[in-house]
C-alpha cells in the first residue's frame, strides 16, 4: 500500500493507510496499546487492540523502544480528543529497527548533553518546530527577493582578503603557499553581481572567528544579503521593513502551531506592522544616556561607541516594533561605507534592532562609490590594495550609488521563535568550543 503523510491524514477519514516513520513514545493499557508515530510530518496516536491484531504484533507493539522504526497499517479514525482530530485504528504494526536504551528521555537533561545529541535532539517536538519555522523565514526570504526582480547571485566561500575585520577570518591553505579565508560576507562580491544585474541577492554559509559567547554567536551562520544599484540607505531601509513585515505574514501563516508549541507570544508578531520607527545614532545615543541617569543602564553610553547587548535591548525595550538605526559613526564602521557629505564623522550604515531583546537583525547600508576615497580607506584600515584591485574597478567602470544589507537567518529564527539561544536554530551548531556532531 501506498505511504500517507500524517499531514495527509484528515482527507483519509475512514480509509485504510499505511504510515512509515519512528516511535515518538508509547503506553500501554491491559488489552490496548497506544504507540505515537512521528513521520516528519506529524504525530498521530495509532490504537493497537489485541483482539484486532495478532499475538505477535500485540508483543510487538508492547516492547517497541523510543525512536525504534516502525510501519503502520491501520483506519484512520475521527477523534475529536486528538491534537490533528484523528487516531490509526491499528491492524498490523512492523518494527523495521528496534530502538533500545534511546539516550534522550522524557526526563530533564542539561544543555551540554542535548547539544552532544544534537543528531538525536533534533527529533524532539520542539527543536522539530524551530527547524520547520526556520524553513519557512528561508522559503519567505527568497520569495520576496524572487518576486521583487532579484536574481540569485552566490558569492564565494573561499575569499582573499578580509570584508569586515582581519582579527575575525578562518585561514585556510590554498595550495601550495596561497592563503584563503572563509568568507565573512558575501557583500563586495555581491557589489559586483549588482553592477552587472541591477539587484542582486547572495544566500549562504559565513564564518566569523569571533571569540564570542554570547546567546547570539555562531561561529558559521547563514546570510541573506541583498545589493541594489542606485539605491541609498533609506531605500534599505524601506527594502528590509518590507522583507520583514513579508517574514512575518508567511511564519504567522504557515507555522501558528508551531509558534503554539514552541510557547511563543504569538501577538508580538501580530502586532509587527509598518512603518518601523527610525532613529538617528545621535538620537539613540540621547536614549541611551537618560537610562544610564535614570539608573536604568549600568554604563554610560558615550558617542562613537558601538552599541552592546544591553544597549540594543534597552533602545528596543522603548518600541513595540522592530527599530531601524542610522548614520553610525564612520570610525567602527566598516572601510566600504559611504559617508554623510555634510557630517564626514557619520557613515550612512543602517541596522535593525529587534523588538525583545534580540538585537541587530540587519546591518548594512550605503556604499561608497568614489575610487579616490576608497583607495584611502583601504589604505587607513591596513589592507593590502592588491586583493582588491577587482572591488577597485568597480567605481572605475560605470560607478554608481549602490547600497545593501545582510540578515542573518538565525538571529532572525531566534526572534520569530521567541528562544534564548541561536544555538538551536540551526541543525548543527558550530560555536567557540563546538564542533561536534
């Protein structure tokens, strides 16, 4: 018989079906059996009934371990007491691999073992609900960027020479005595994909070798990072509310259940709605230093210091929306900024701050188009000119304004998900000290 999805199973009321997948738990009861199948899909309660089975399959059905690998035939029954409004009325059960001694329990168990397990972990109903919302922000993301003229331009992974910092790469040997990096950003490479297609976006794996350990680091996370050609900051801004606010409406769709069982404030998100507010440095700055007087920061915030965690919580904590903060000083910015003509000490960067305490959801903004300038910069930030003679050329031949954003999806899962840690929202996690399994 052909496989059912238990997603599948409300059209099958009355017919019979076969399910595949694994034993997500089980209890017994005298004569009946109540084993709860999971297949990727779902979790539906099948009923095995000893006078509707064999002996065999009774014993079978009894002994089956956690995560053991089982088939199922049976009718699918009404229930209104069912989570899915239905149960497996059971007539044959075949175990495919019994599972014994299943390392993760019902019982509580400390983070440093679940993420030991994180093959096994990823299993569980909840870290099952994060992934799936996780691939409904990617699906989301790429949508809108498809629907709004992009084209997909992926930038490499092996770069050489440094976008942000040289005290963040991964080296790497590149044959023989050449040097190569894992890339930080796809930006300057994008910079080039926007100059030949007008608007262009990059999706990828980035590293940073940051020693950091912080609810919000990965050492390899994922980037979604746009580039426009004659753009400006604020049409960044206006192109990151609408990606946001079209975010939002997909996971509010298509993933209510899984928010529900991840125990997530639903109307937090409900409440997202454009336009977001938008805040000069100078007057987050102003914020800031009234909490610090008012006892509500313990550190006085000064001008040109970038914004710590507690900072970003306590600028977001003033809003019940995402906030958009502008003109960062030129000084902790990266070399590639345009500047304010009329305030050289402010680069025209933009981030998105999260409501919640979430922090930067999206950096980026305006990029310098002048030759002259940029040369200098590369010069002043100690970079050696010659790897990227290439991103020179670009203001040789046909320079224009142009500007873009990164956002990382996993800060982003975090928020729409309402969890602490960024560790689990990404399958496999590599952070300071993990790099297993």
């Amino acid at each position: 018989m052909k496989q059912t999805y238990i997603n599948e199973l409300q059209d099958k009321i009355s017919e019979e079906v076969t399910l595949k997948g694994w034993l997500y738990n089980s209890r017994s009861s005298g004569k009946l059996v109540f084993p709860q199948l999971r297949d990727g899909t779902g979790i539906v309660q099948c009923v095995v009934f000893k006078g509707n089975v064999s002996e065999e399959v009774f014993e079978v059905a009894k002994s089956a371990g956690q995560e053991s690998s089982i088939i199922v035939h049976g009718t699918v029954k009404e229930d209104a007491r069912s989570p899915i409004g239905v149960e497996i009325d059971v007539t044959d059960l075949e175990v495919v691999q019994n599972s014994t001694d299943y390392p993760i329990s019902p019982k509580e168990h400390g983070t440093e073992f679940l993420m030991d397990n994180r093959h096994l972990w990823i299993r569980s109903k909840k870290q099952h609900a994060v992934l799936r919302v996780r691939h409904t922000i990617i699906k989301a993301v790429r949508d809108f960027f498809d629907s709004n003229g992009f084209i997909l331009a992926d930038t490499p992974i092996f770069t050489p020479a440094a976008c942000e910092g040289t005290t963040t790469l991964f080296e790497v040997d590149y044959f023989g005595d050449d040097k190569a990096y894992l890339t930080q950003s796809g930006q300057l490479y994008n910079e080039a994909t926007a100059a030949a297609f007008g608007k262009s976006y990059a999706f990828g794996p980035t590293f940073r070798a940051e020693k950091s350990k912080t609810r919000r680091h990965l050492t390899e996370f994922w980037m979604v990072e746009p580039e426009v050609a004659y753009a400006n900051y604020e049409d960044m801004m206006d192109l990151g509310e609408d990606m946001i606010i079209h975010v939002v409406k997909a996971v509010l769709e298509e993933r209510r259940e899984d928010l529900e069982t991840l125990e997530r404030d639903i109307s937090v998100l409900e409440n997202i709605q454009k336009p977001f507010p938008r805040l000069h440095y100078d007057k987050c700055v102003e914020i800031l230093q009234e909490g610090f007087e008012k006892g509500e920061l313990e550190n006085k915030f000064e001008w040109g210091g970038d914004f710590g965690s507690p900072d970003e919580t306590y600028l977001s904590a003033q809003f019940d929306q995402p906030i958009f903060v502008h003109h960062f000083p030129t000084a902790i910015k990266g070399f590639y900024f345009e500047i304010d003509s009329e305030r050289p000490e402010c680069a025209l960067g933009i981030d998105l701050l999260a409501p919640e305490g979430y922090g930067e959801i999206i950096g980026g903004g305006e990029r310098a188009m002048d030759l002259e300038y940029l040369e200098k910069q590369i010069e002043n930030h100690n970079l050696p000119k010659e790897d990227f003679e290439w991103y020179l050329d670009l203001r040789r031949y046909g320079s224009v304004p142009h500007a873009g954003f990164g956002m990382g999806i996993e800060r982003c899962v975090a928020w729409m998900c309402g969890i602490e840690h960024v560790r689990e929202t990404i399958p496999f996690p590599r952070m300071l000290y993990r790099l297993k399994p």
